[in-house]
C-alpha cells in the first residue's frame, strides 16, 4: 500500500528524527496580563512541549486581545513548525515590541497551533492558571519533584572543611537533574555563609535566596540556596540548605562520595 506523502513535512525531522515536539490540550485557564490589560484568556490552551526548550503556552487567536496588537514585518524560521509571525502590543504611548508570535501556516508536524499565539513570557507583566499566579514558565504536567526525607548520613565537604554534615536531610528527585540534598540549618556550619542578594524563581519550588562561603580565604559565590517560602506543592524544603554538588569539593551519602554532576550550574575553572 502506497503511504501518503505529507502535503507540507518539516524538514527539521529529516536530520533529528528524534525532536521532541509534542501538544498537549491544557485543561487549566490561564491568562496573561500586560500593560494593564488581560491580554489574553483562555481555557484552550496548547501546551508545547520541545526537546531542548521550557514549555510554551500557544493561545487562540479568539481568547487574545487582538486588538491591542499591531501586525510586525518581523519575521523568523523553525525548521520544525514553520514561518513565524510577530506582533507588537500597543496601550496608550507604550508600545512592547514583537511581543506576540503564531506560526500561520504552521508545517504538518506542528498544525495543532494553527491560529495559536504564543508570548515572550518575562515581557508580560503576570501569568495565571486559575487564581494562582505562576513564574518562569509553564509547569510541565510530565515533570516530577518528589521530596523524601532520609536518614542516610549527608556530609558536604568544602575547602577541605566539613561544610554540612547530617542525618535528616530532605532528598530531592527532580525529572532530569541531579539528586539535591537539603540539610537543616542547625547541621550547616553557618558561620562559613554569608546570605547574598541572589534571587532566583522556578515554576516547581519557588524563589530561592543564596548563600556564599568563604573557607580559608577562597570565597565560593552562591554556592548554596534556600527556599524560605517555596510553592504549596513543596512544603518540605522550607528553610533547608542545599549546596551545588558541582562545585563542592565532594558530597558524601552513607559514606561514599557522590558522583559529581556536570549541569549548566557547574563551576567554569579559573
């Protein structure tokens, strides 16, 4: 039997047969506000999920304030969806430029997002699903964070001191990172931290504040972090210290020492 040709095939697959492109109908409302505006809500979210990118929320086109946004000449290639399109969003005397974007003719591949619009996130002003506002980007529904408490002995070795050293860590499990230990501040030896200004935000824990150490002389940036008031679906860690494993001289769990990971986080040498 002869096997129908696709009338418009992304030729990004012909070389990376294996891309993760995959759409997934979000049950959630969710909604986007910018320049005092609900710019667009919605409860037929598209959910795209890429290998190699966070998700995106696409929206249709008839949820979106369309008439906040004037059409751009700007535009860009995805071997994997297709031509995109850009608008910039226009309230008052305040214009965010090529802040909007839908790929109109989406290739075959990609043709659940056919008059979907997507957003630059950190251009708007806030995010929701339901009344809960969210950060960073859309949580993916096939990611997990599970938090388990053990007591396996966790000692952290820094500078060649003993940096942390205790029997009630929180170990954390998170889809496609390496396993991360949080150790009460009582078992932390405190005085080799000072707290930096360091923020960061993610979609699954919350914001976390950063810690310093210094140990004979050489001082290590951020090197550990606490979420001191995380997400609900995360109450575990609250207030718990955890140190990069990258760039710790070693972590040891029951004894032997932890391979040490190479993330994006990792410590570039001098």
């Amino acid at each position: 039997m002869a096997t129908r040709m696709k009338a418009n095939p992304a030729p990004g697959f012909v070389k990376n047969p294996g891309k993760l492109l995959e759409f997934l109908p979000s049950p959630r409302r969710v909604r986007v506000r910018a320049a005092g505006h609900v710019v667009a809500d919605t409860a037929r979210a598209i959910l795209l999920r890429e290998g190699g990118h966070t998700p995106v929320y696409y929206i249709p086109m008839d949820d979106v304030r369309m008439d906040l946004f004037e059409s751009t000449d700007r535009s860009t290639h995805c071997p994997y969806k297709g031509d995109a399109s850009y608008w910039t969003l226009k309230s008052g005397d305040m214009a965010e430029e090529n802040v909007m974007w839908s790929y109109r003719d989406p290739f075959d591949e990609s043709e659940p997002i056919r008059d979907h619009v997507a957003f630059y996130w950190n251009r708007m002003d806030s995010w929701w699903e339901e009344d809960e506002e969210i950060f960073v980007h859309p949580r993916d529904p096939k990611k997990r964070v599970d938090v388990v408490l053990s007591h396996r002995p966790v000692r952290v070795i820094l500078g060649g001191e003993t940096a942390a050293e205790t029997e009630n860590a929180m170990f954390l499990f998170e889809t496609g990172l390496p396993t991360r230990y949080y150790i009460p501040p009582a078992d932390v030896r405190m005085d080799l931290l000072a707290a930096s200004d360091t923020r960061t935000q993610c979609p699954y824990k919350g914001t976390a504040g950063y810690y310093s150490a210094t140990v004979g002389g050489e001082t290590w940036p951020d090197i550990a972090w606490c979420y001191p008031d995380p997400v609900p679906e995360c109450p575990k860690i609250r207030g718990l210290i955890c140190f990069y494993g990258e760039n710790v001289d070693a972590i040891e769990v029951d004894g032997e020492t932890v391979e040490k990971p190479v993330t994006k986080w990792s410590r570039k040498a001098e």
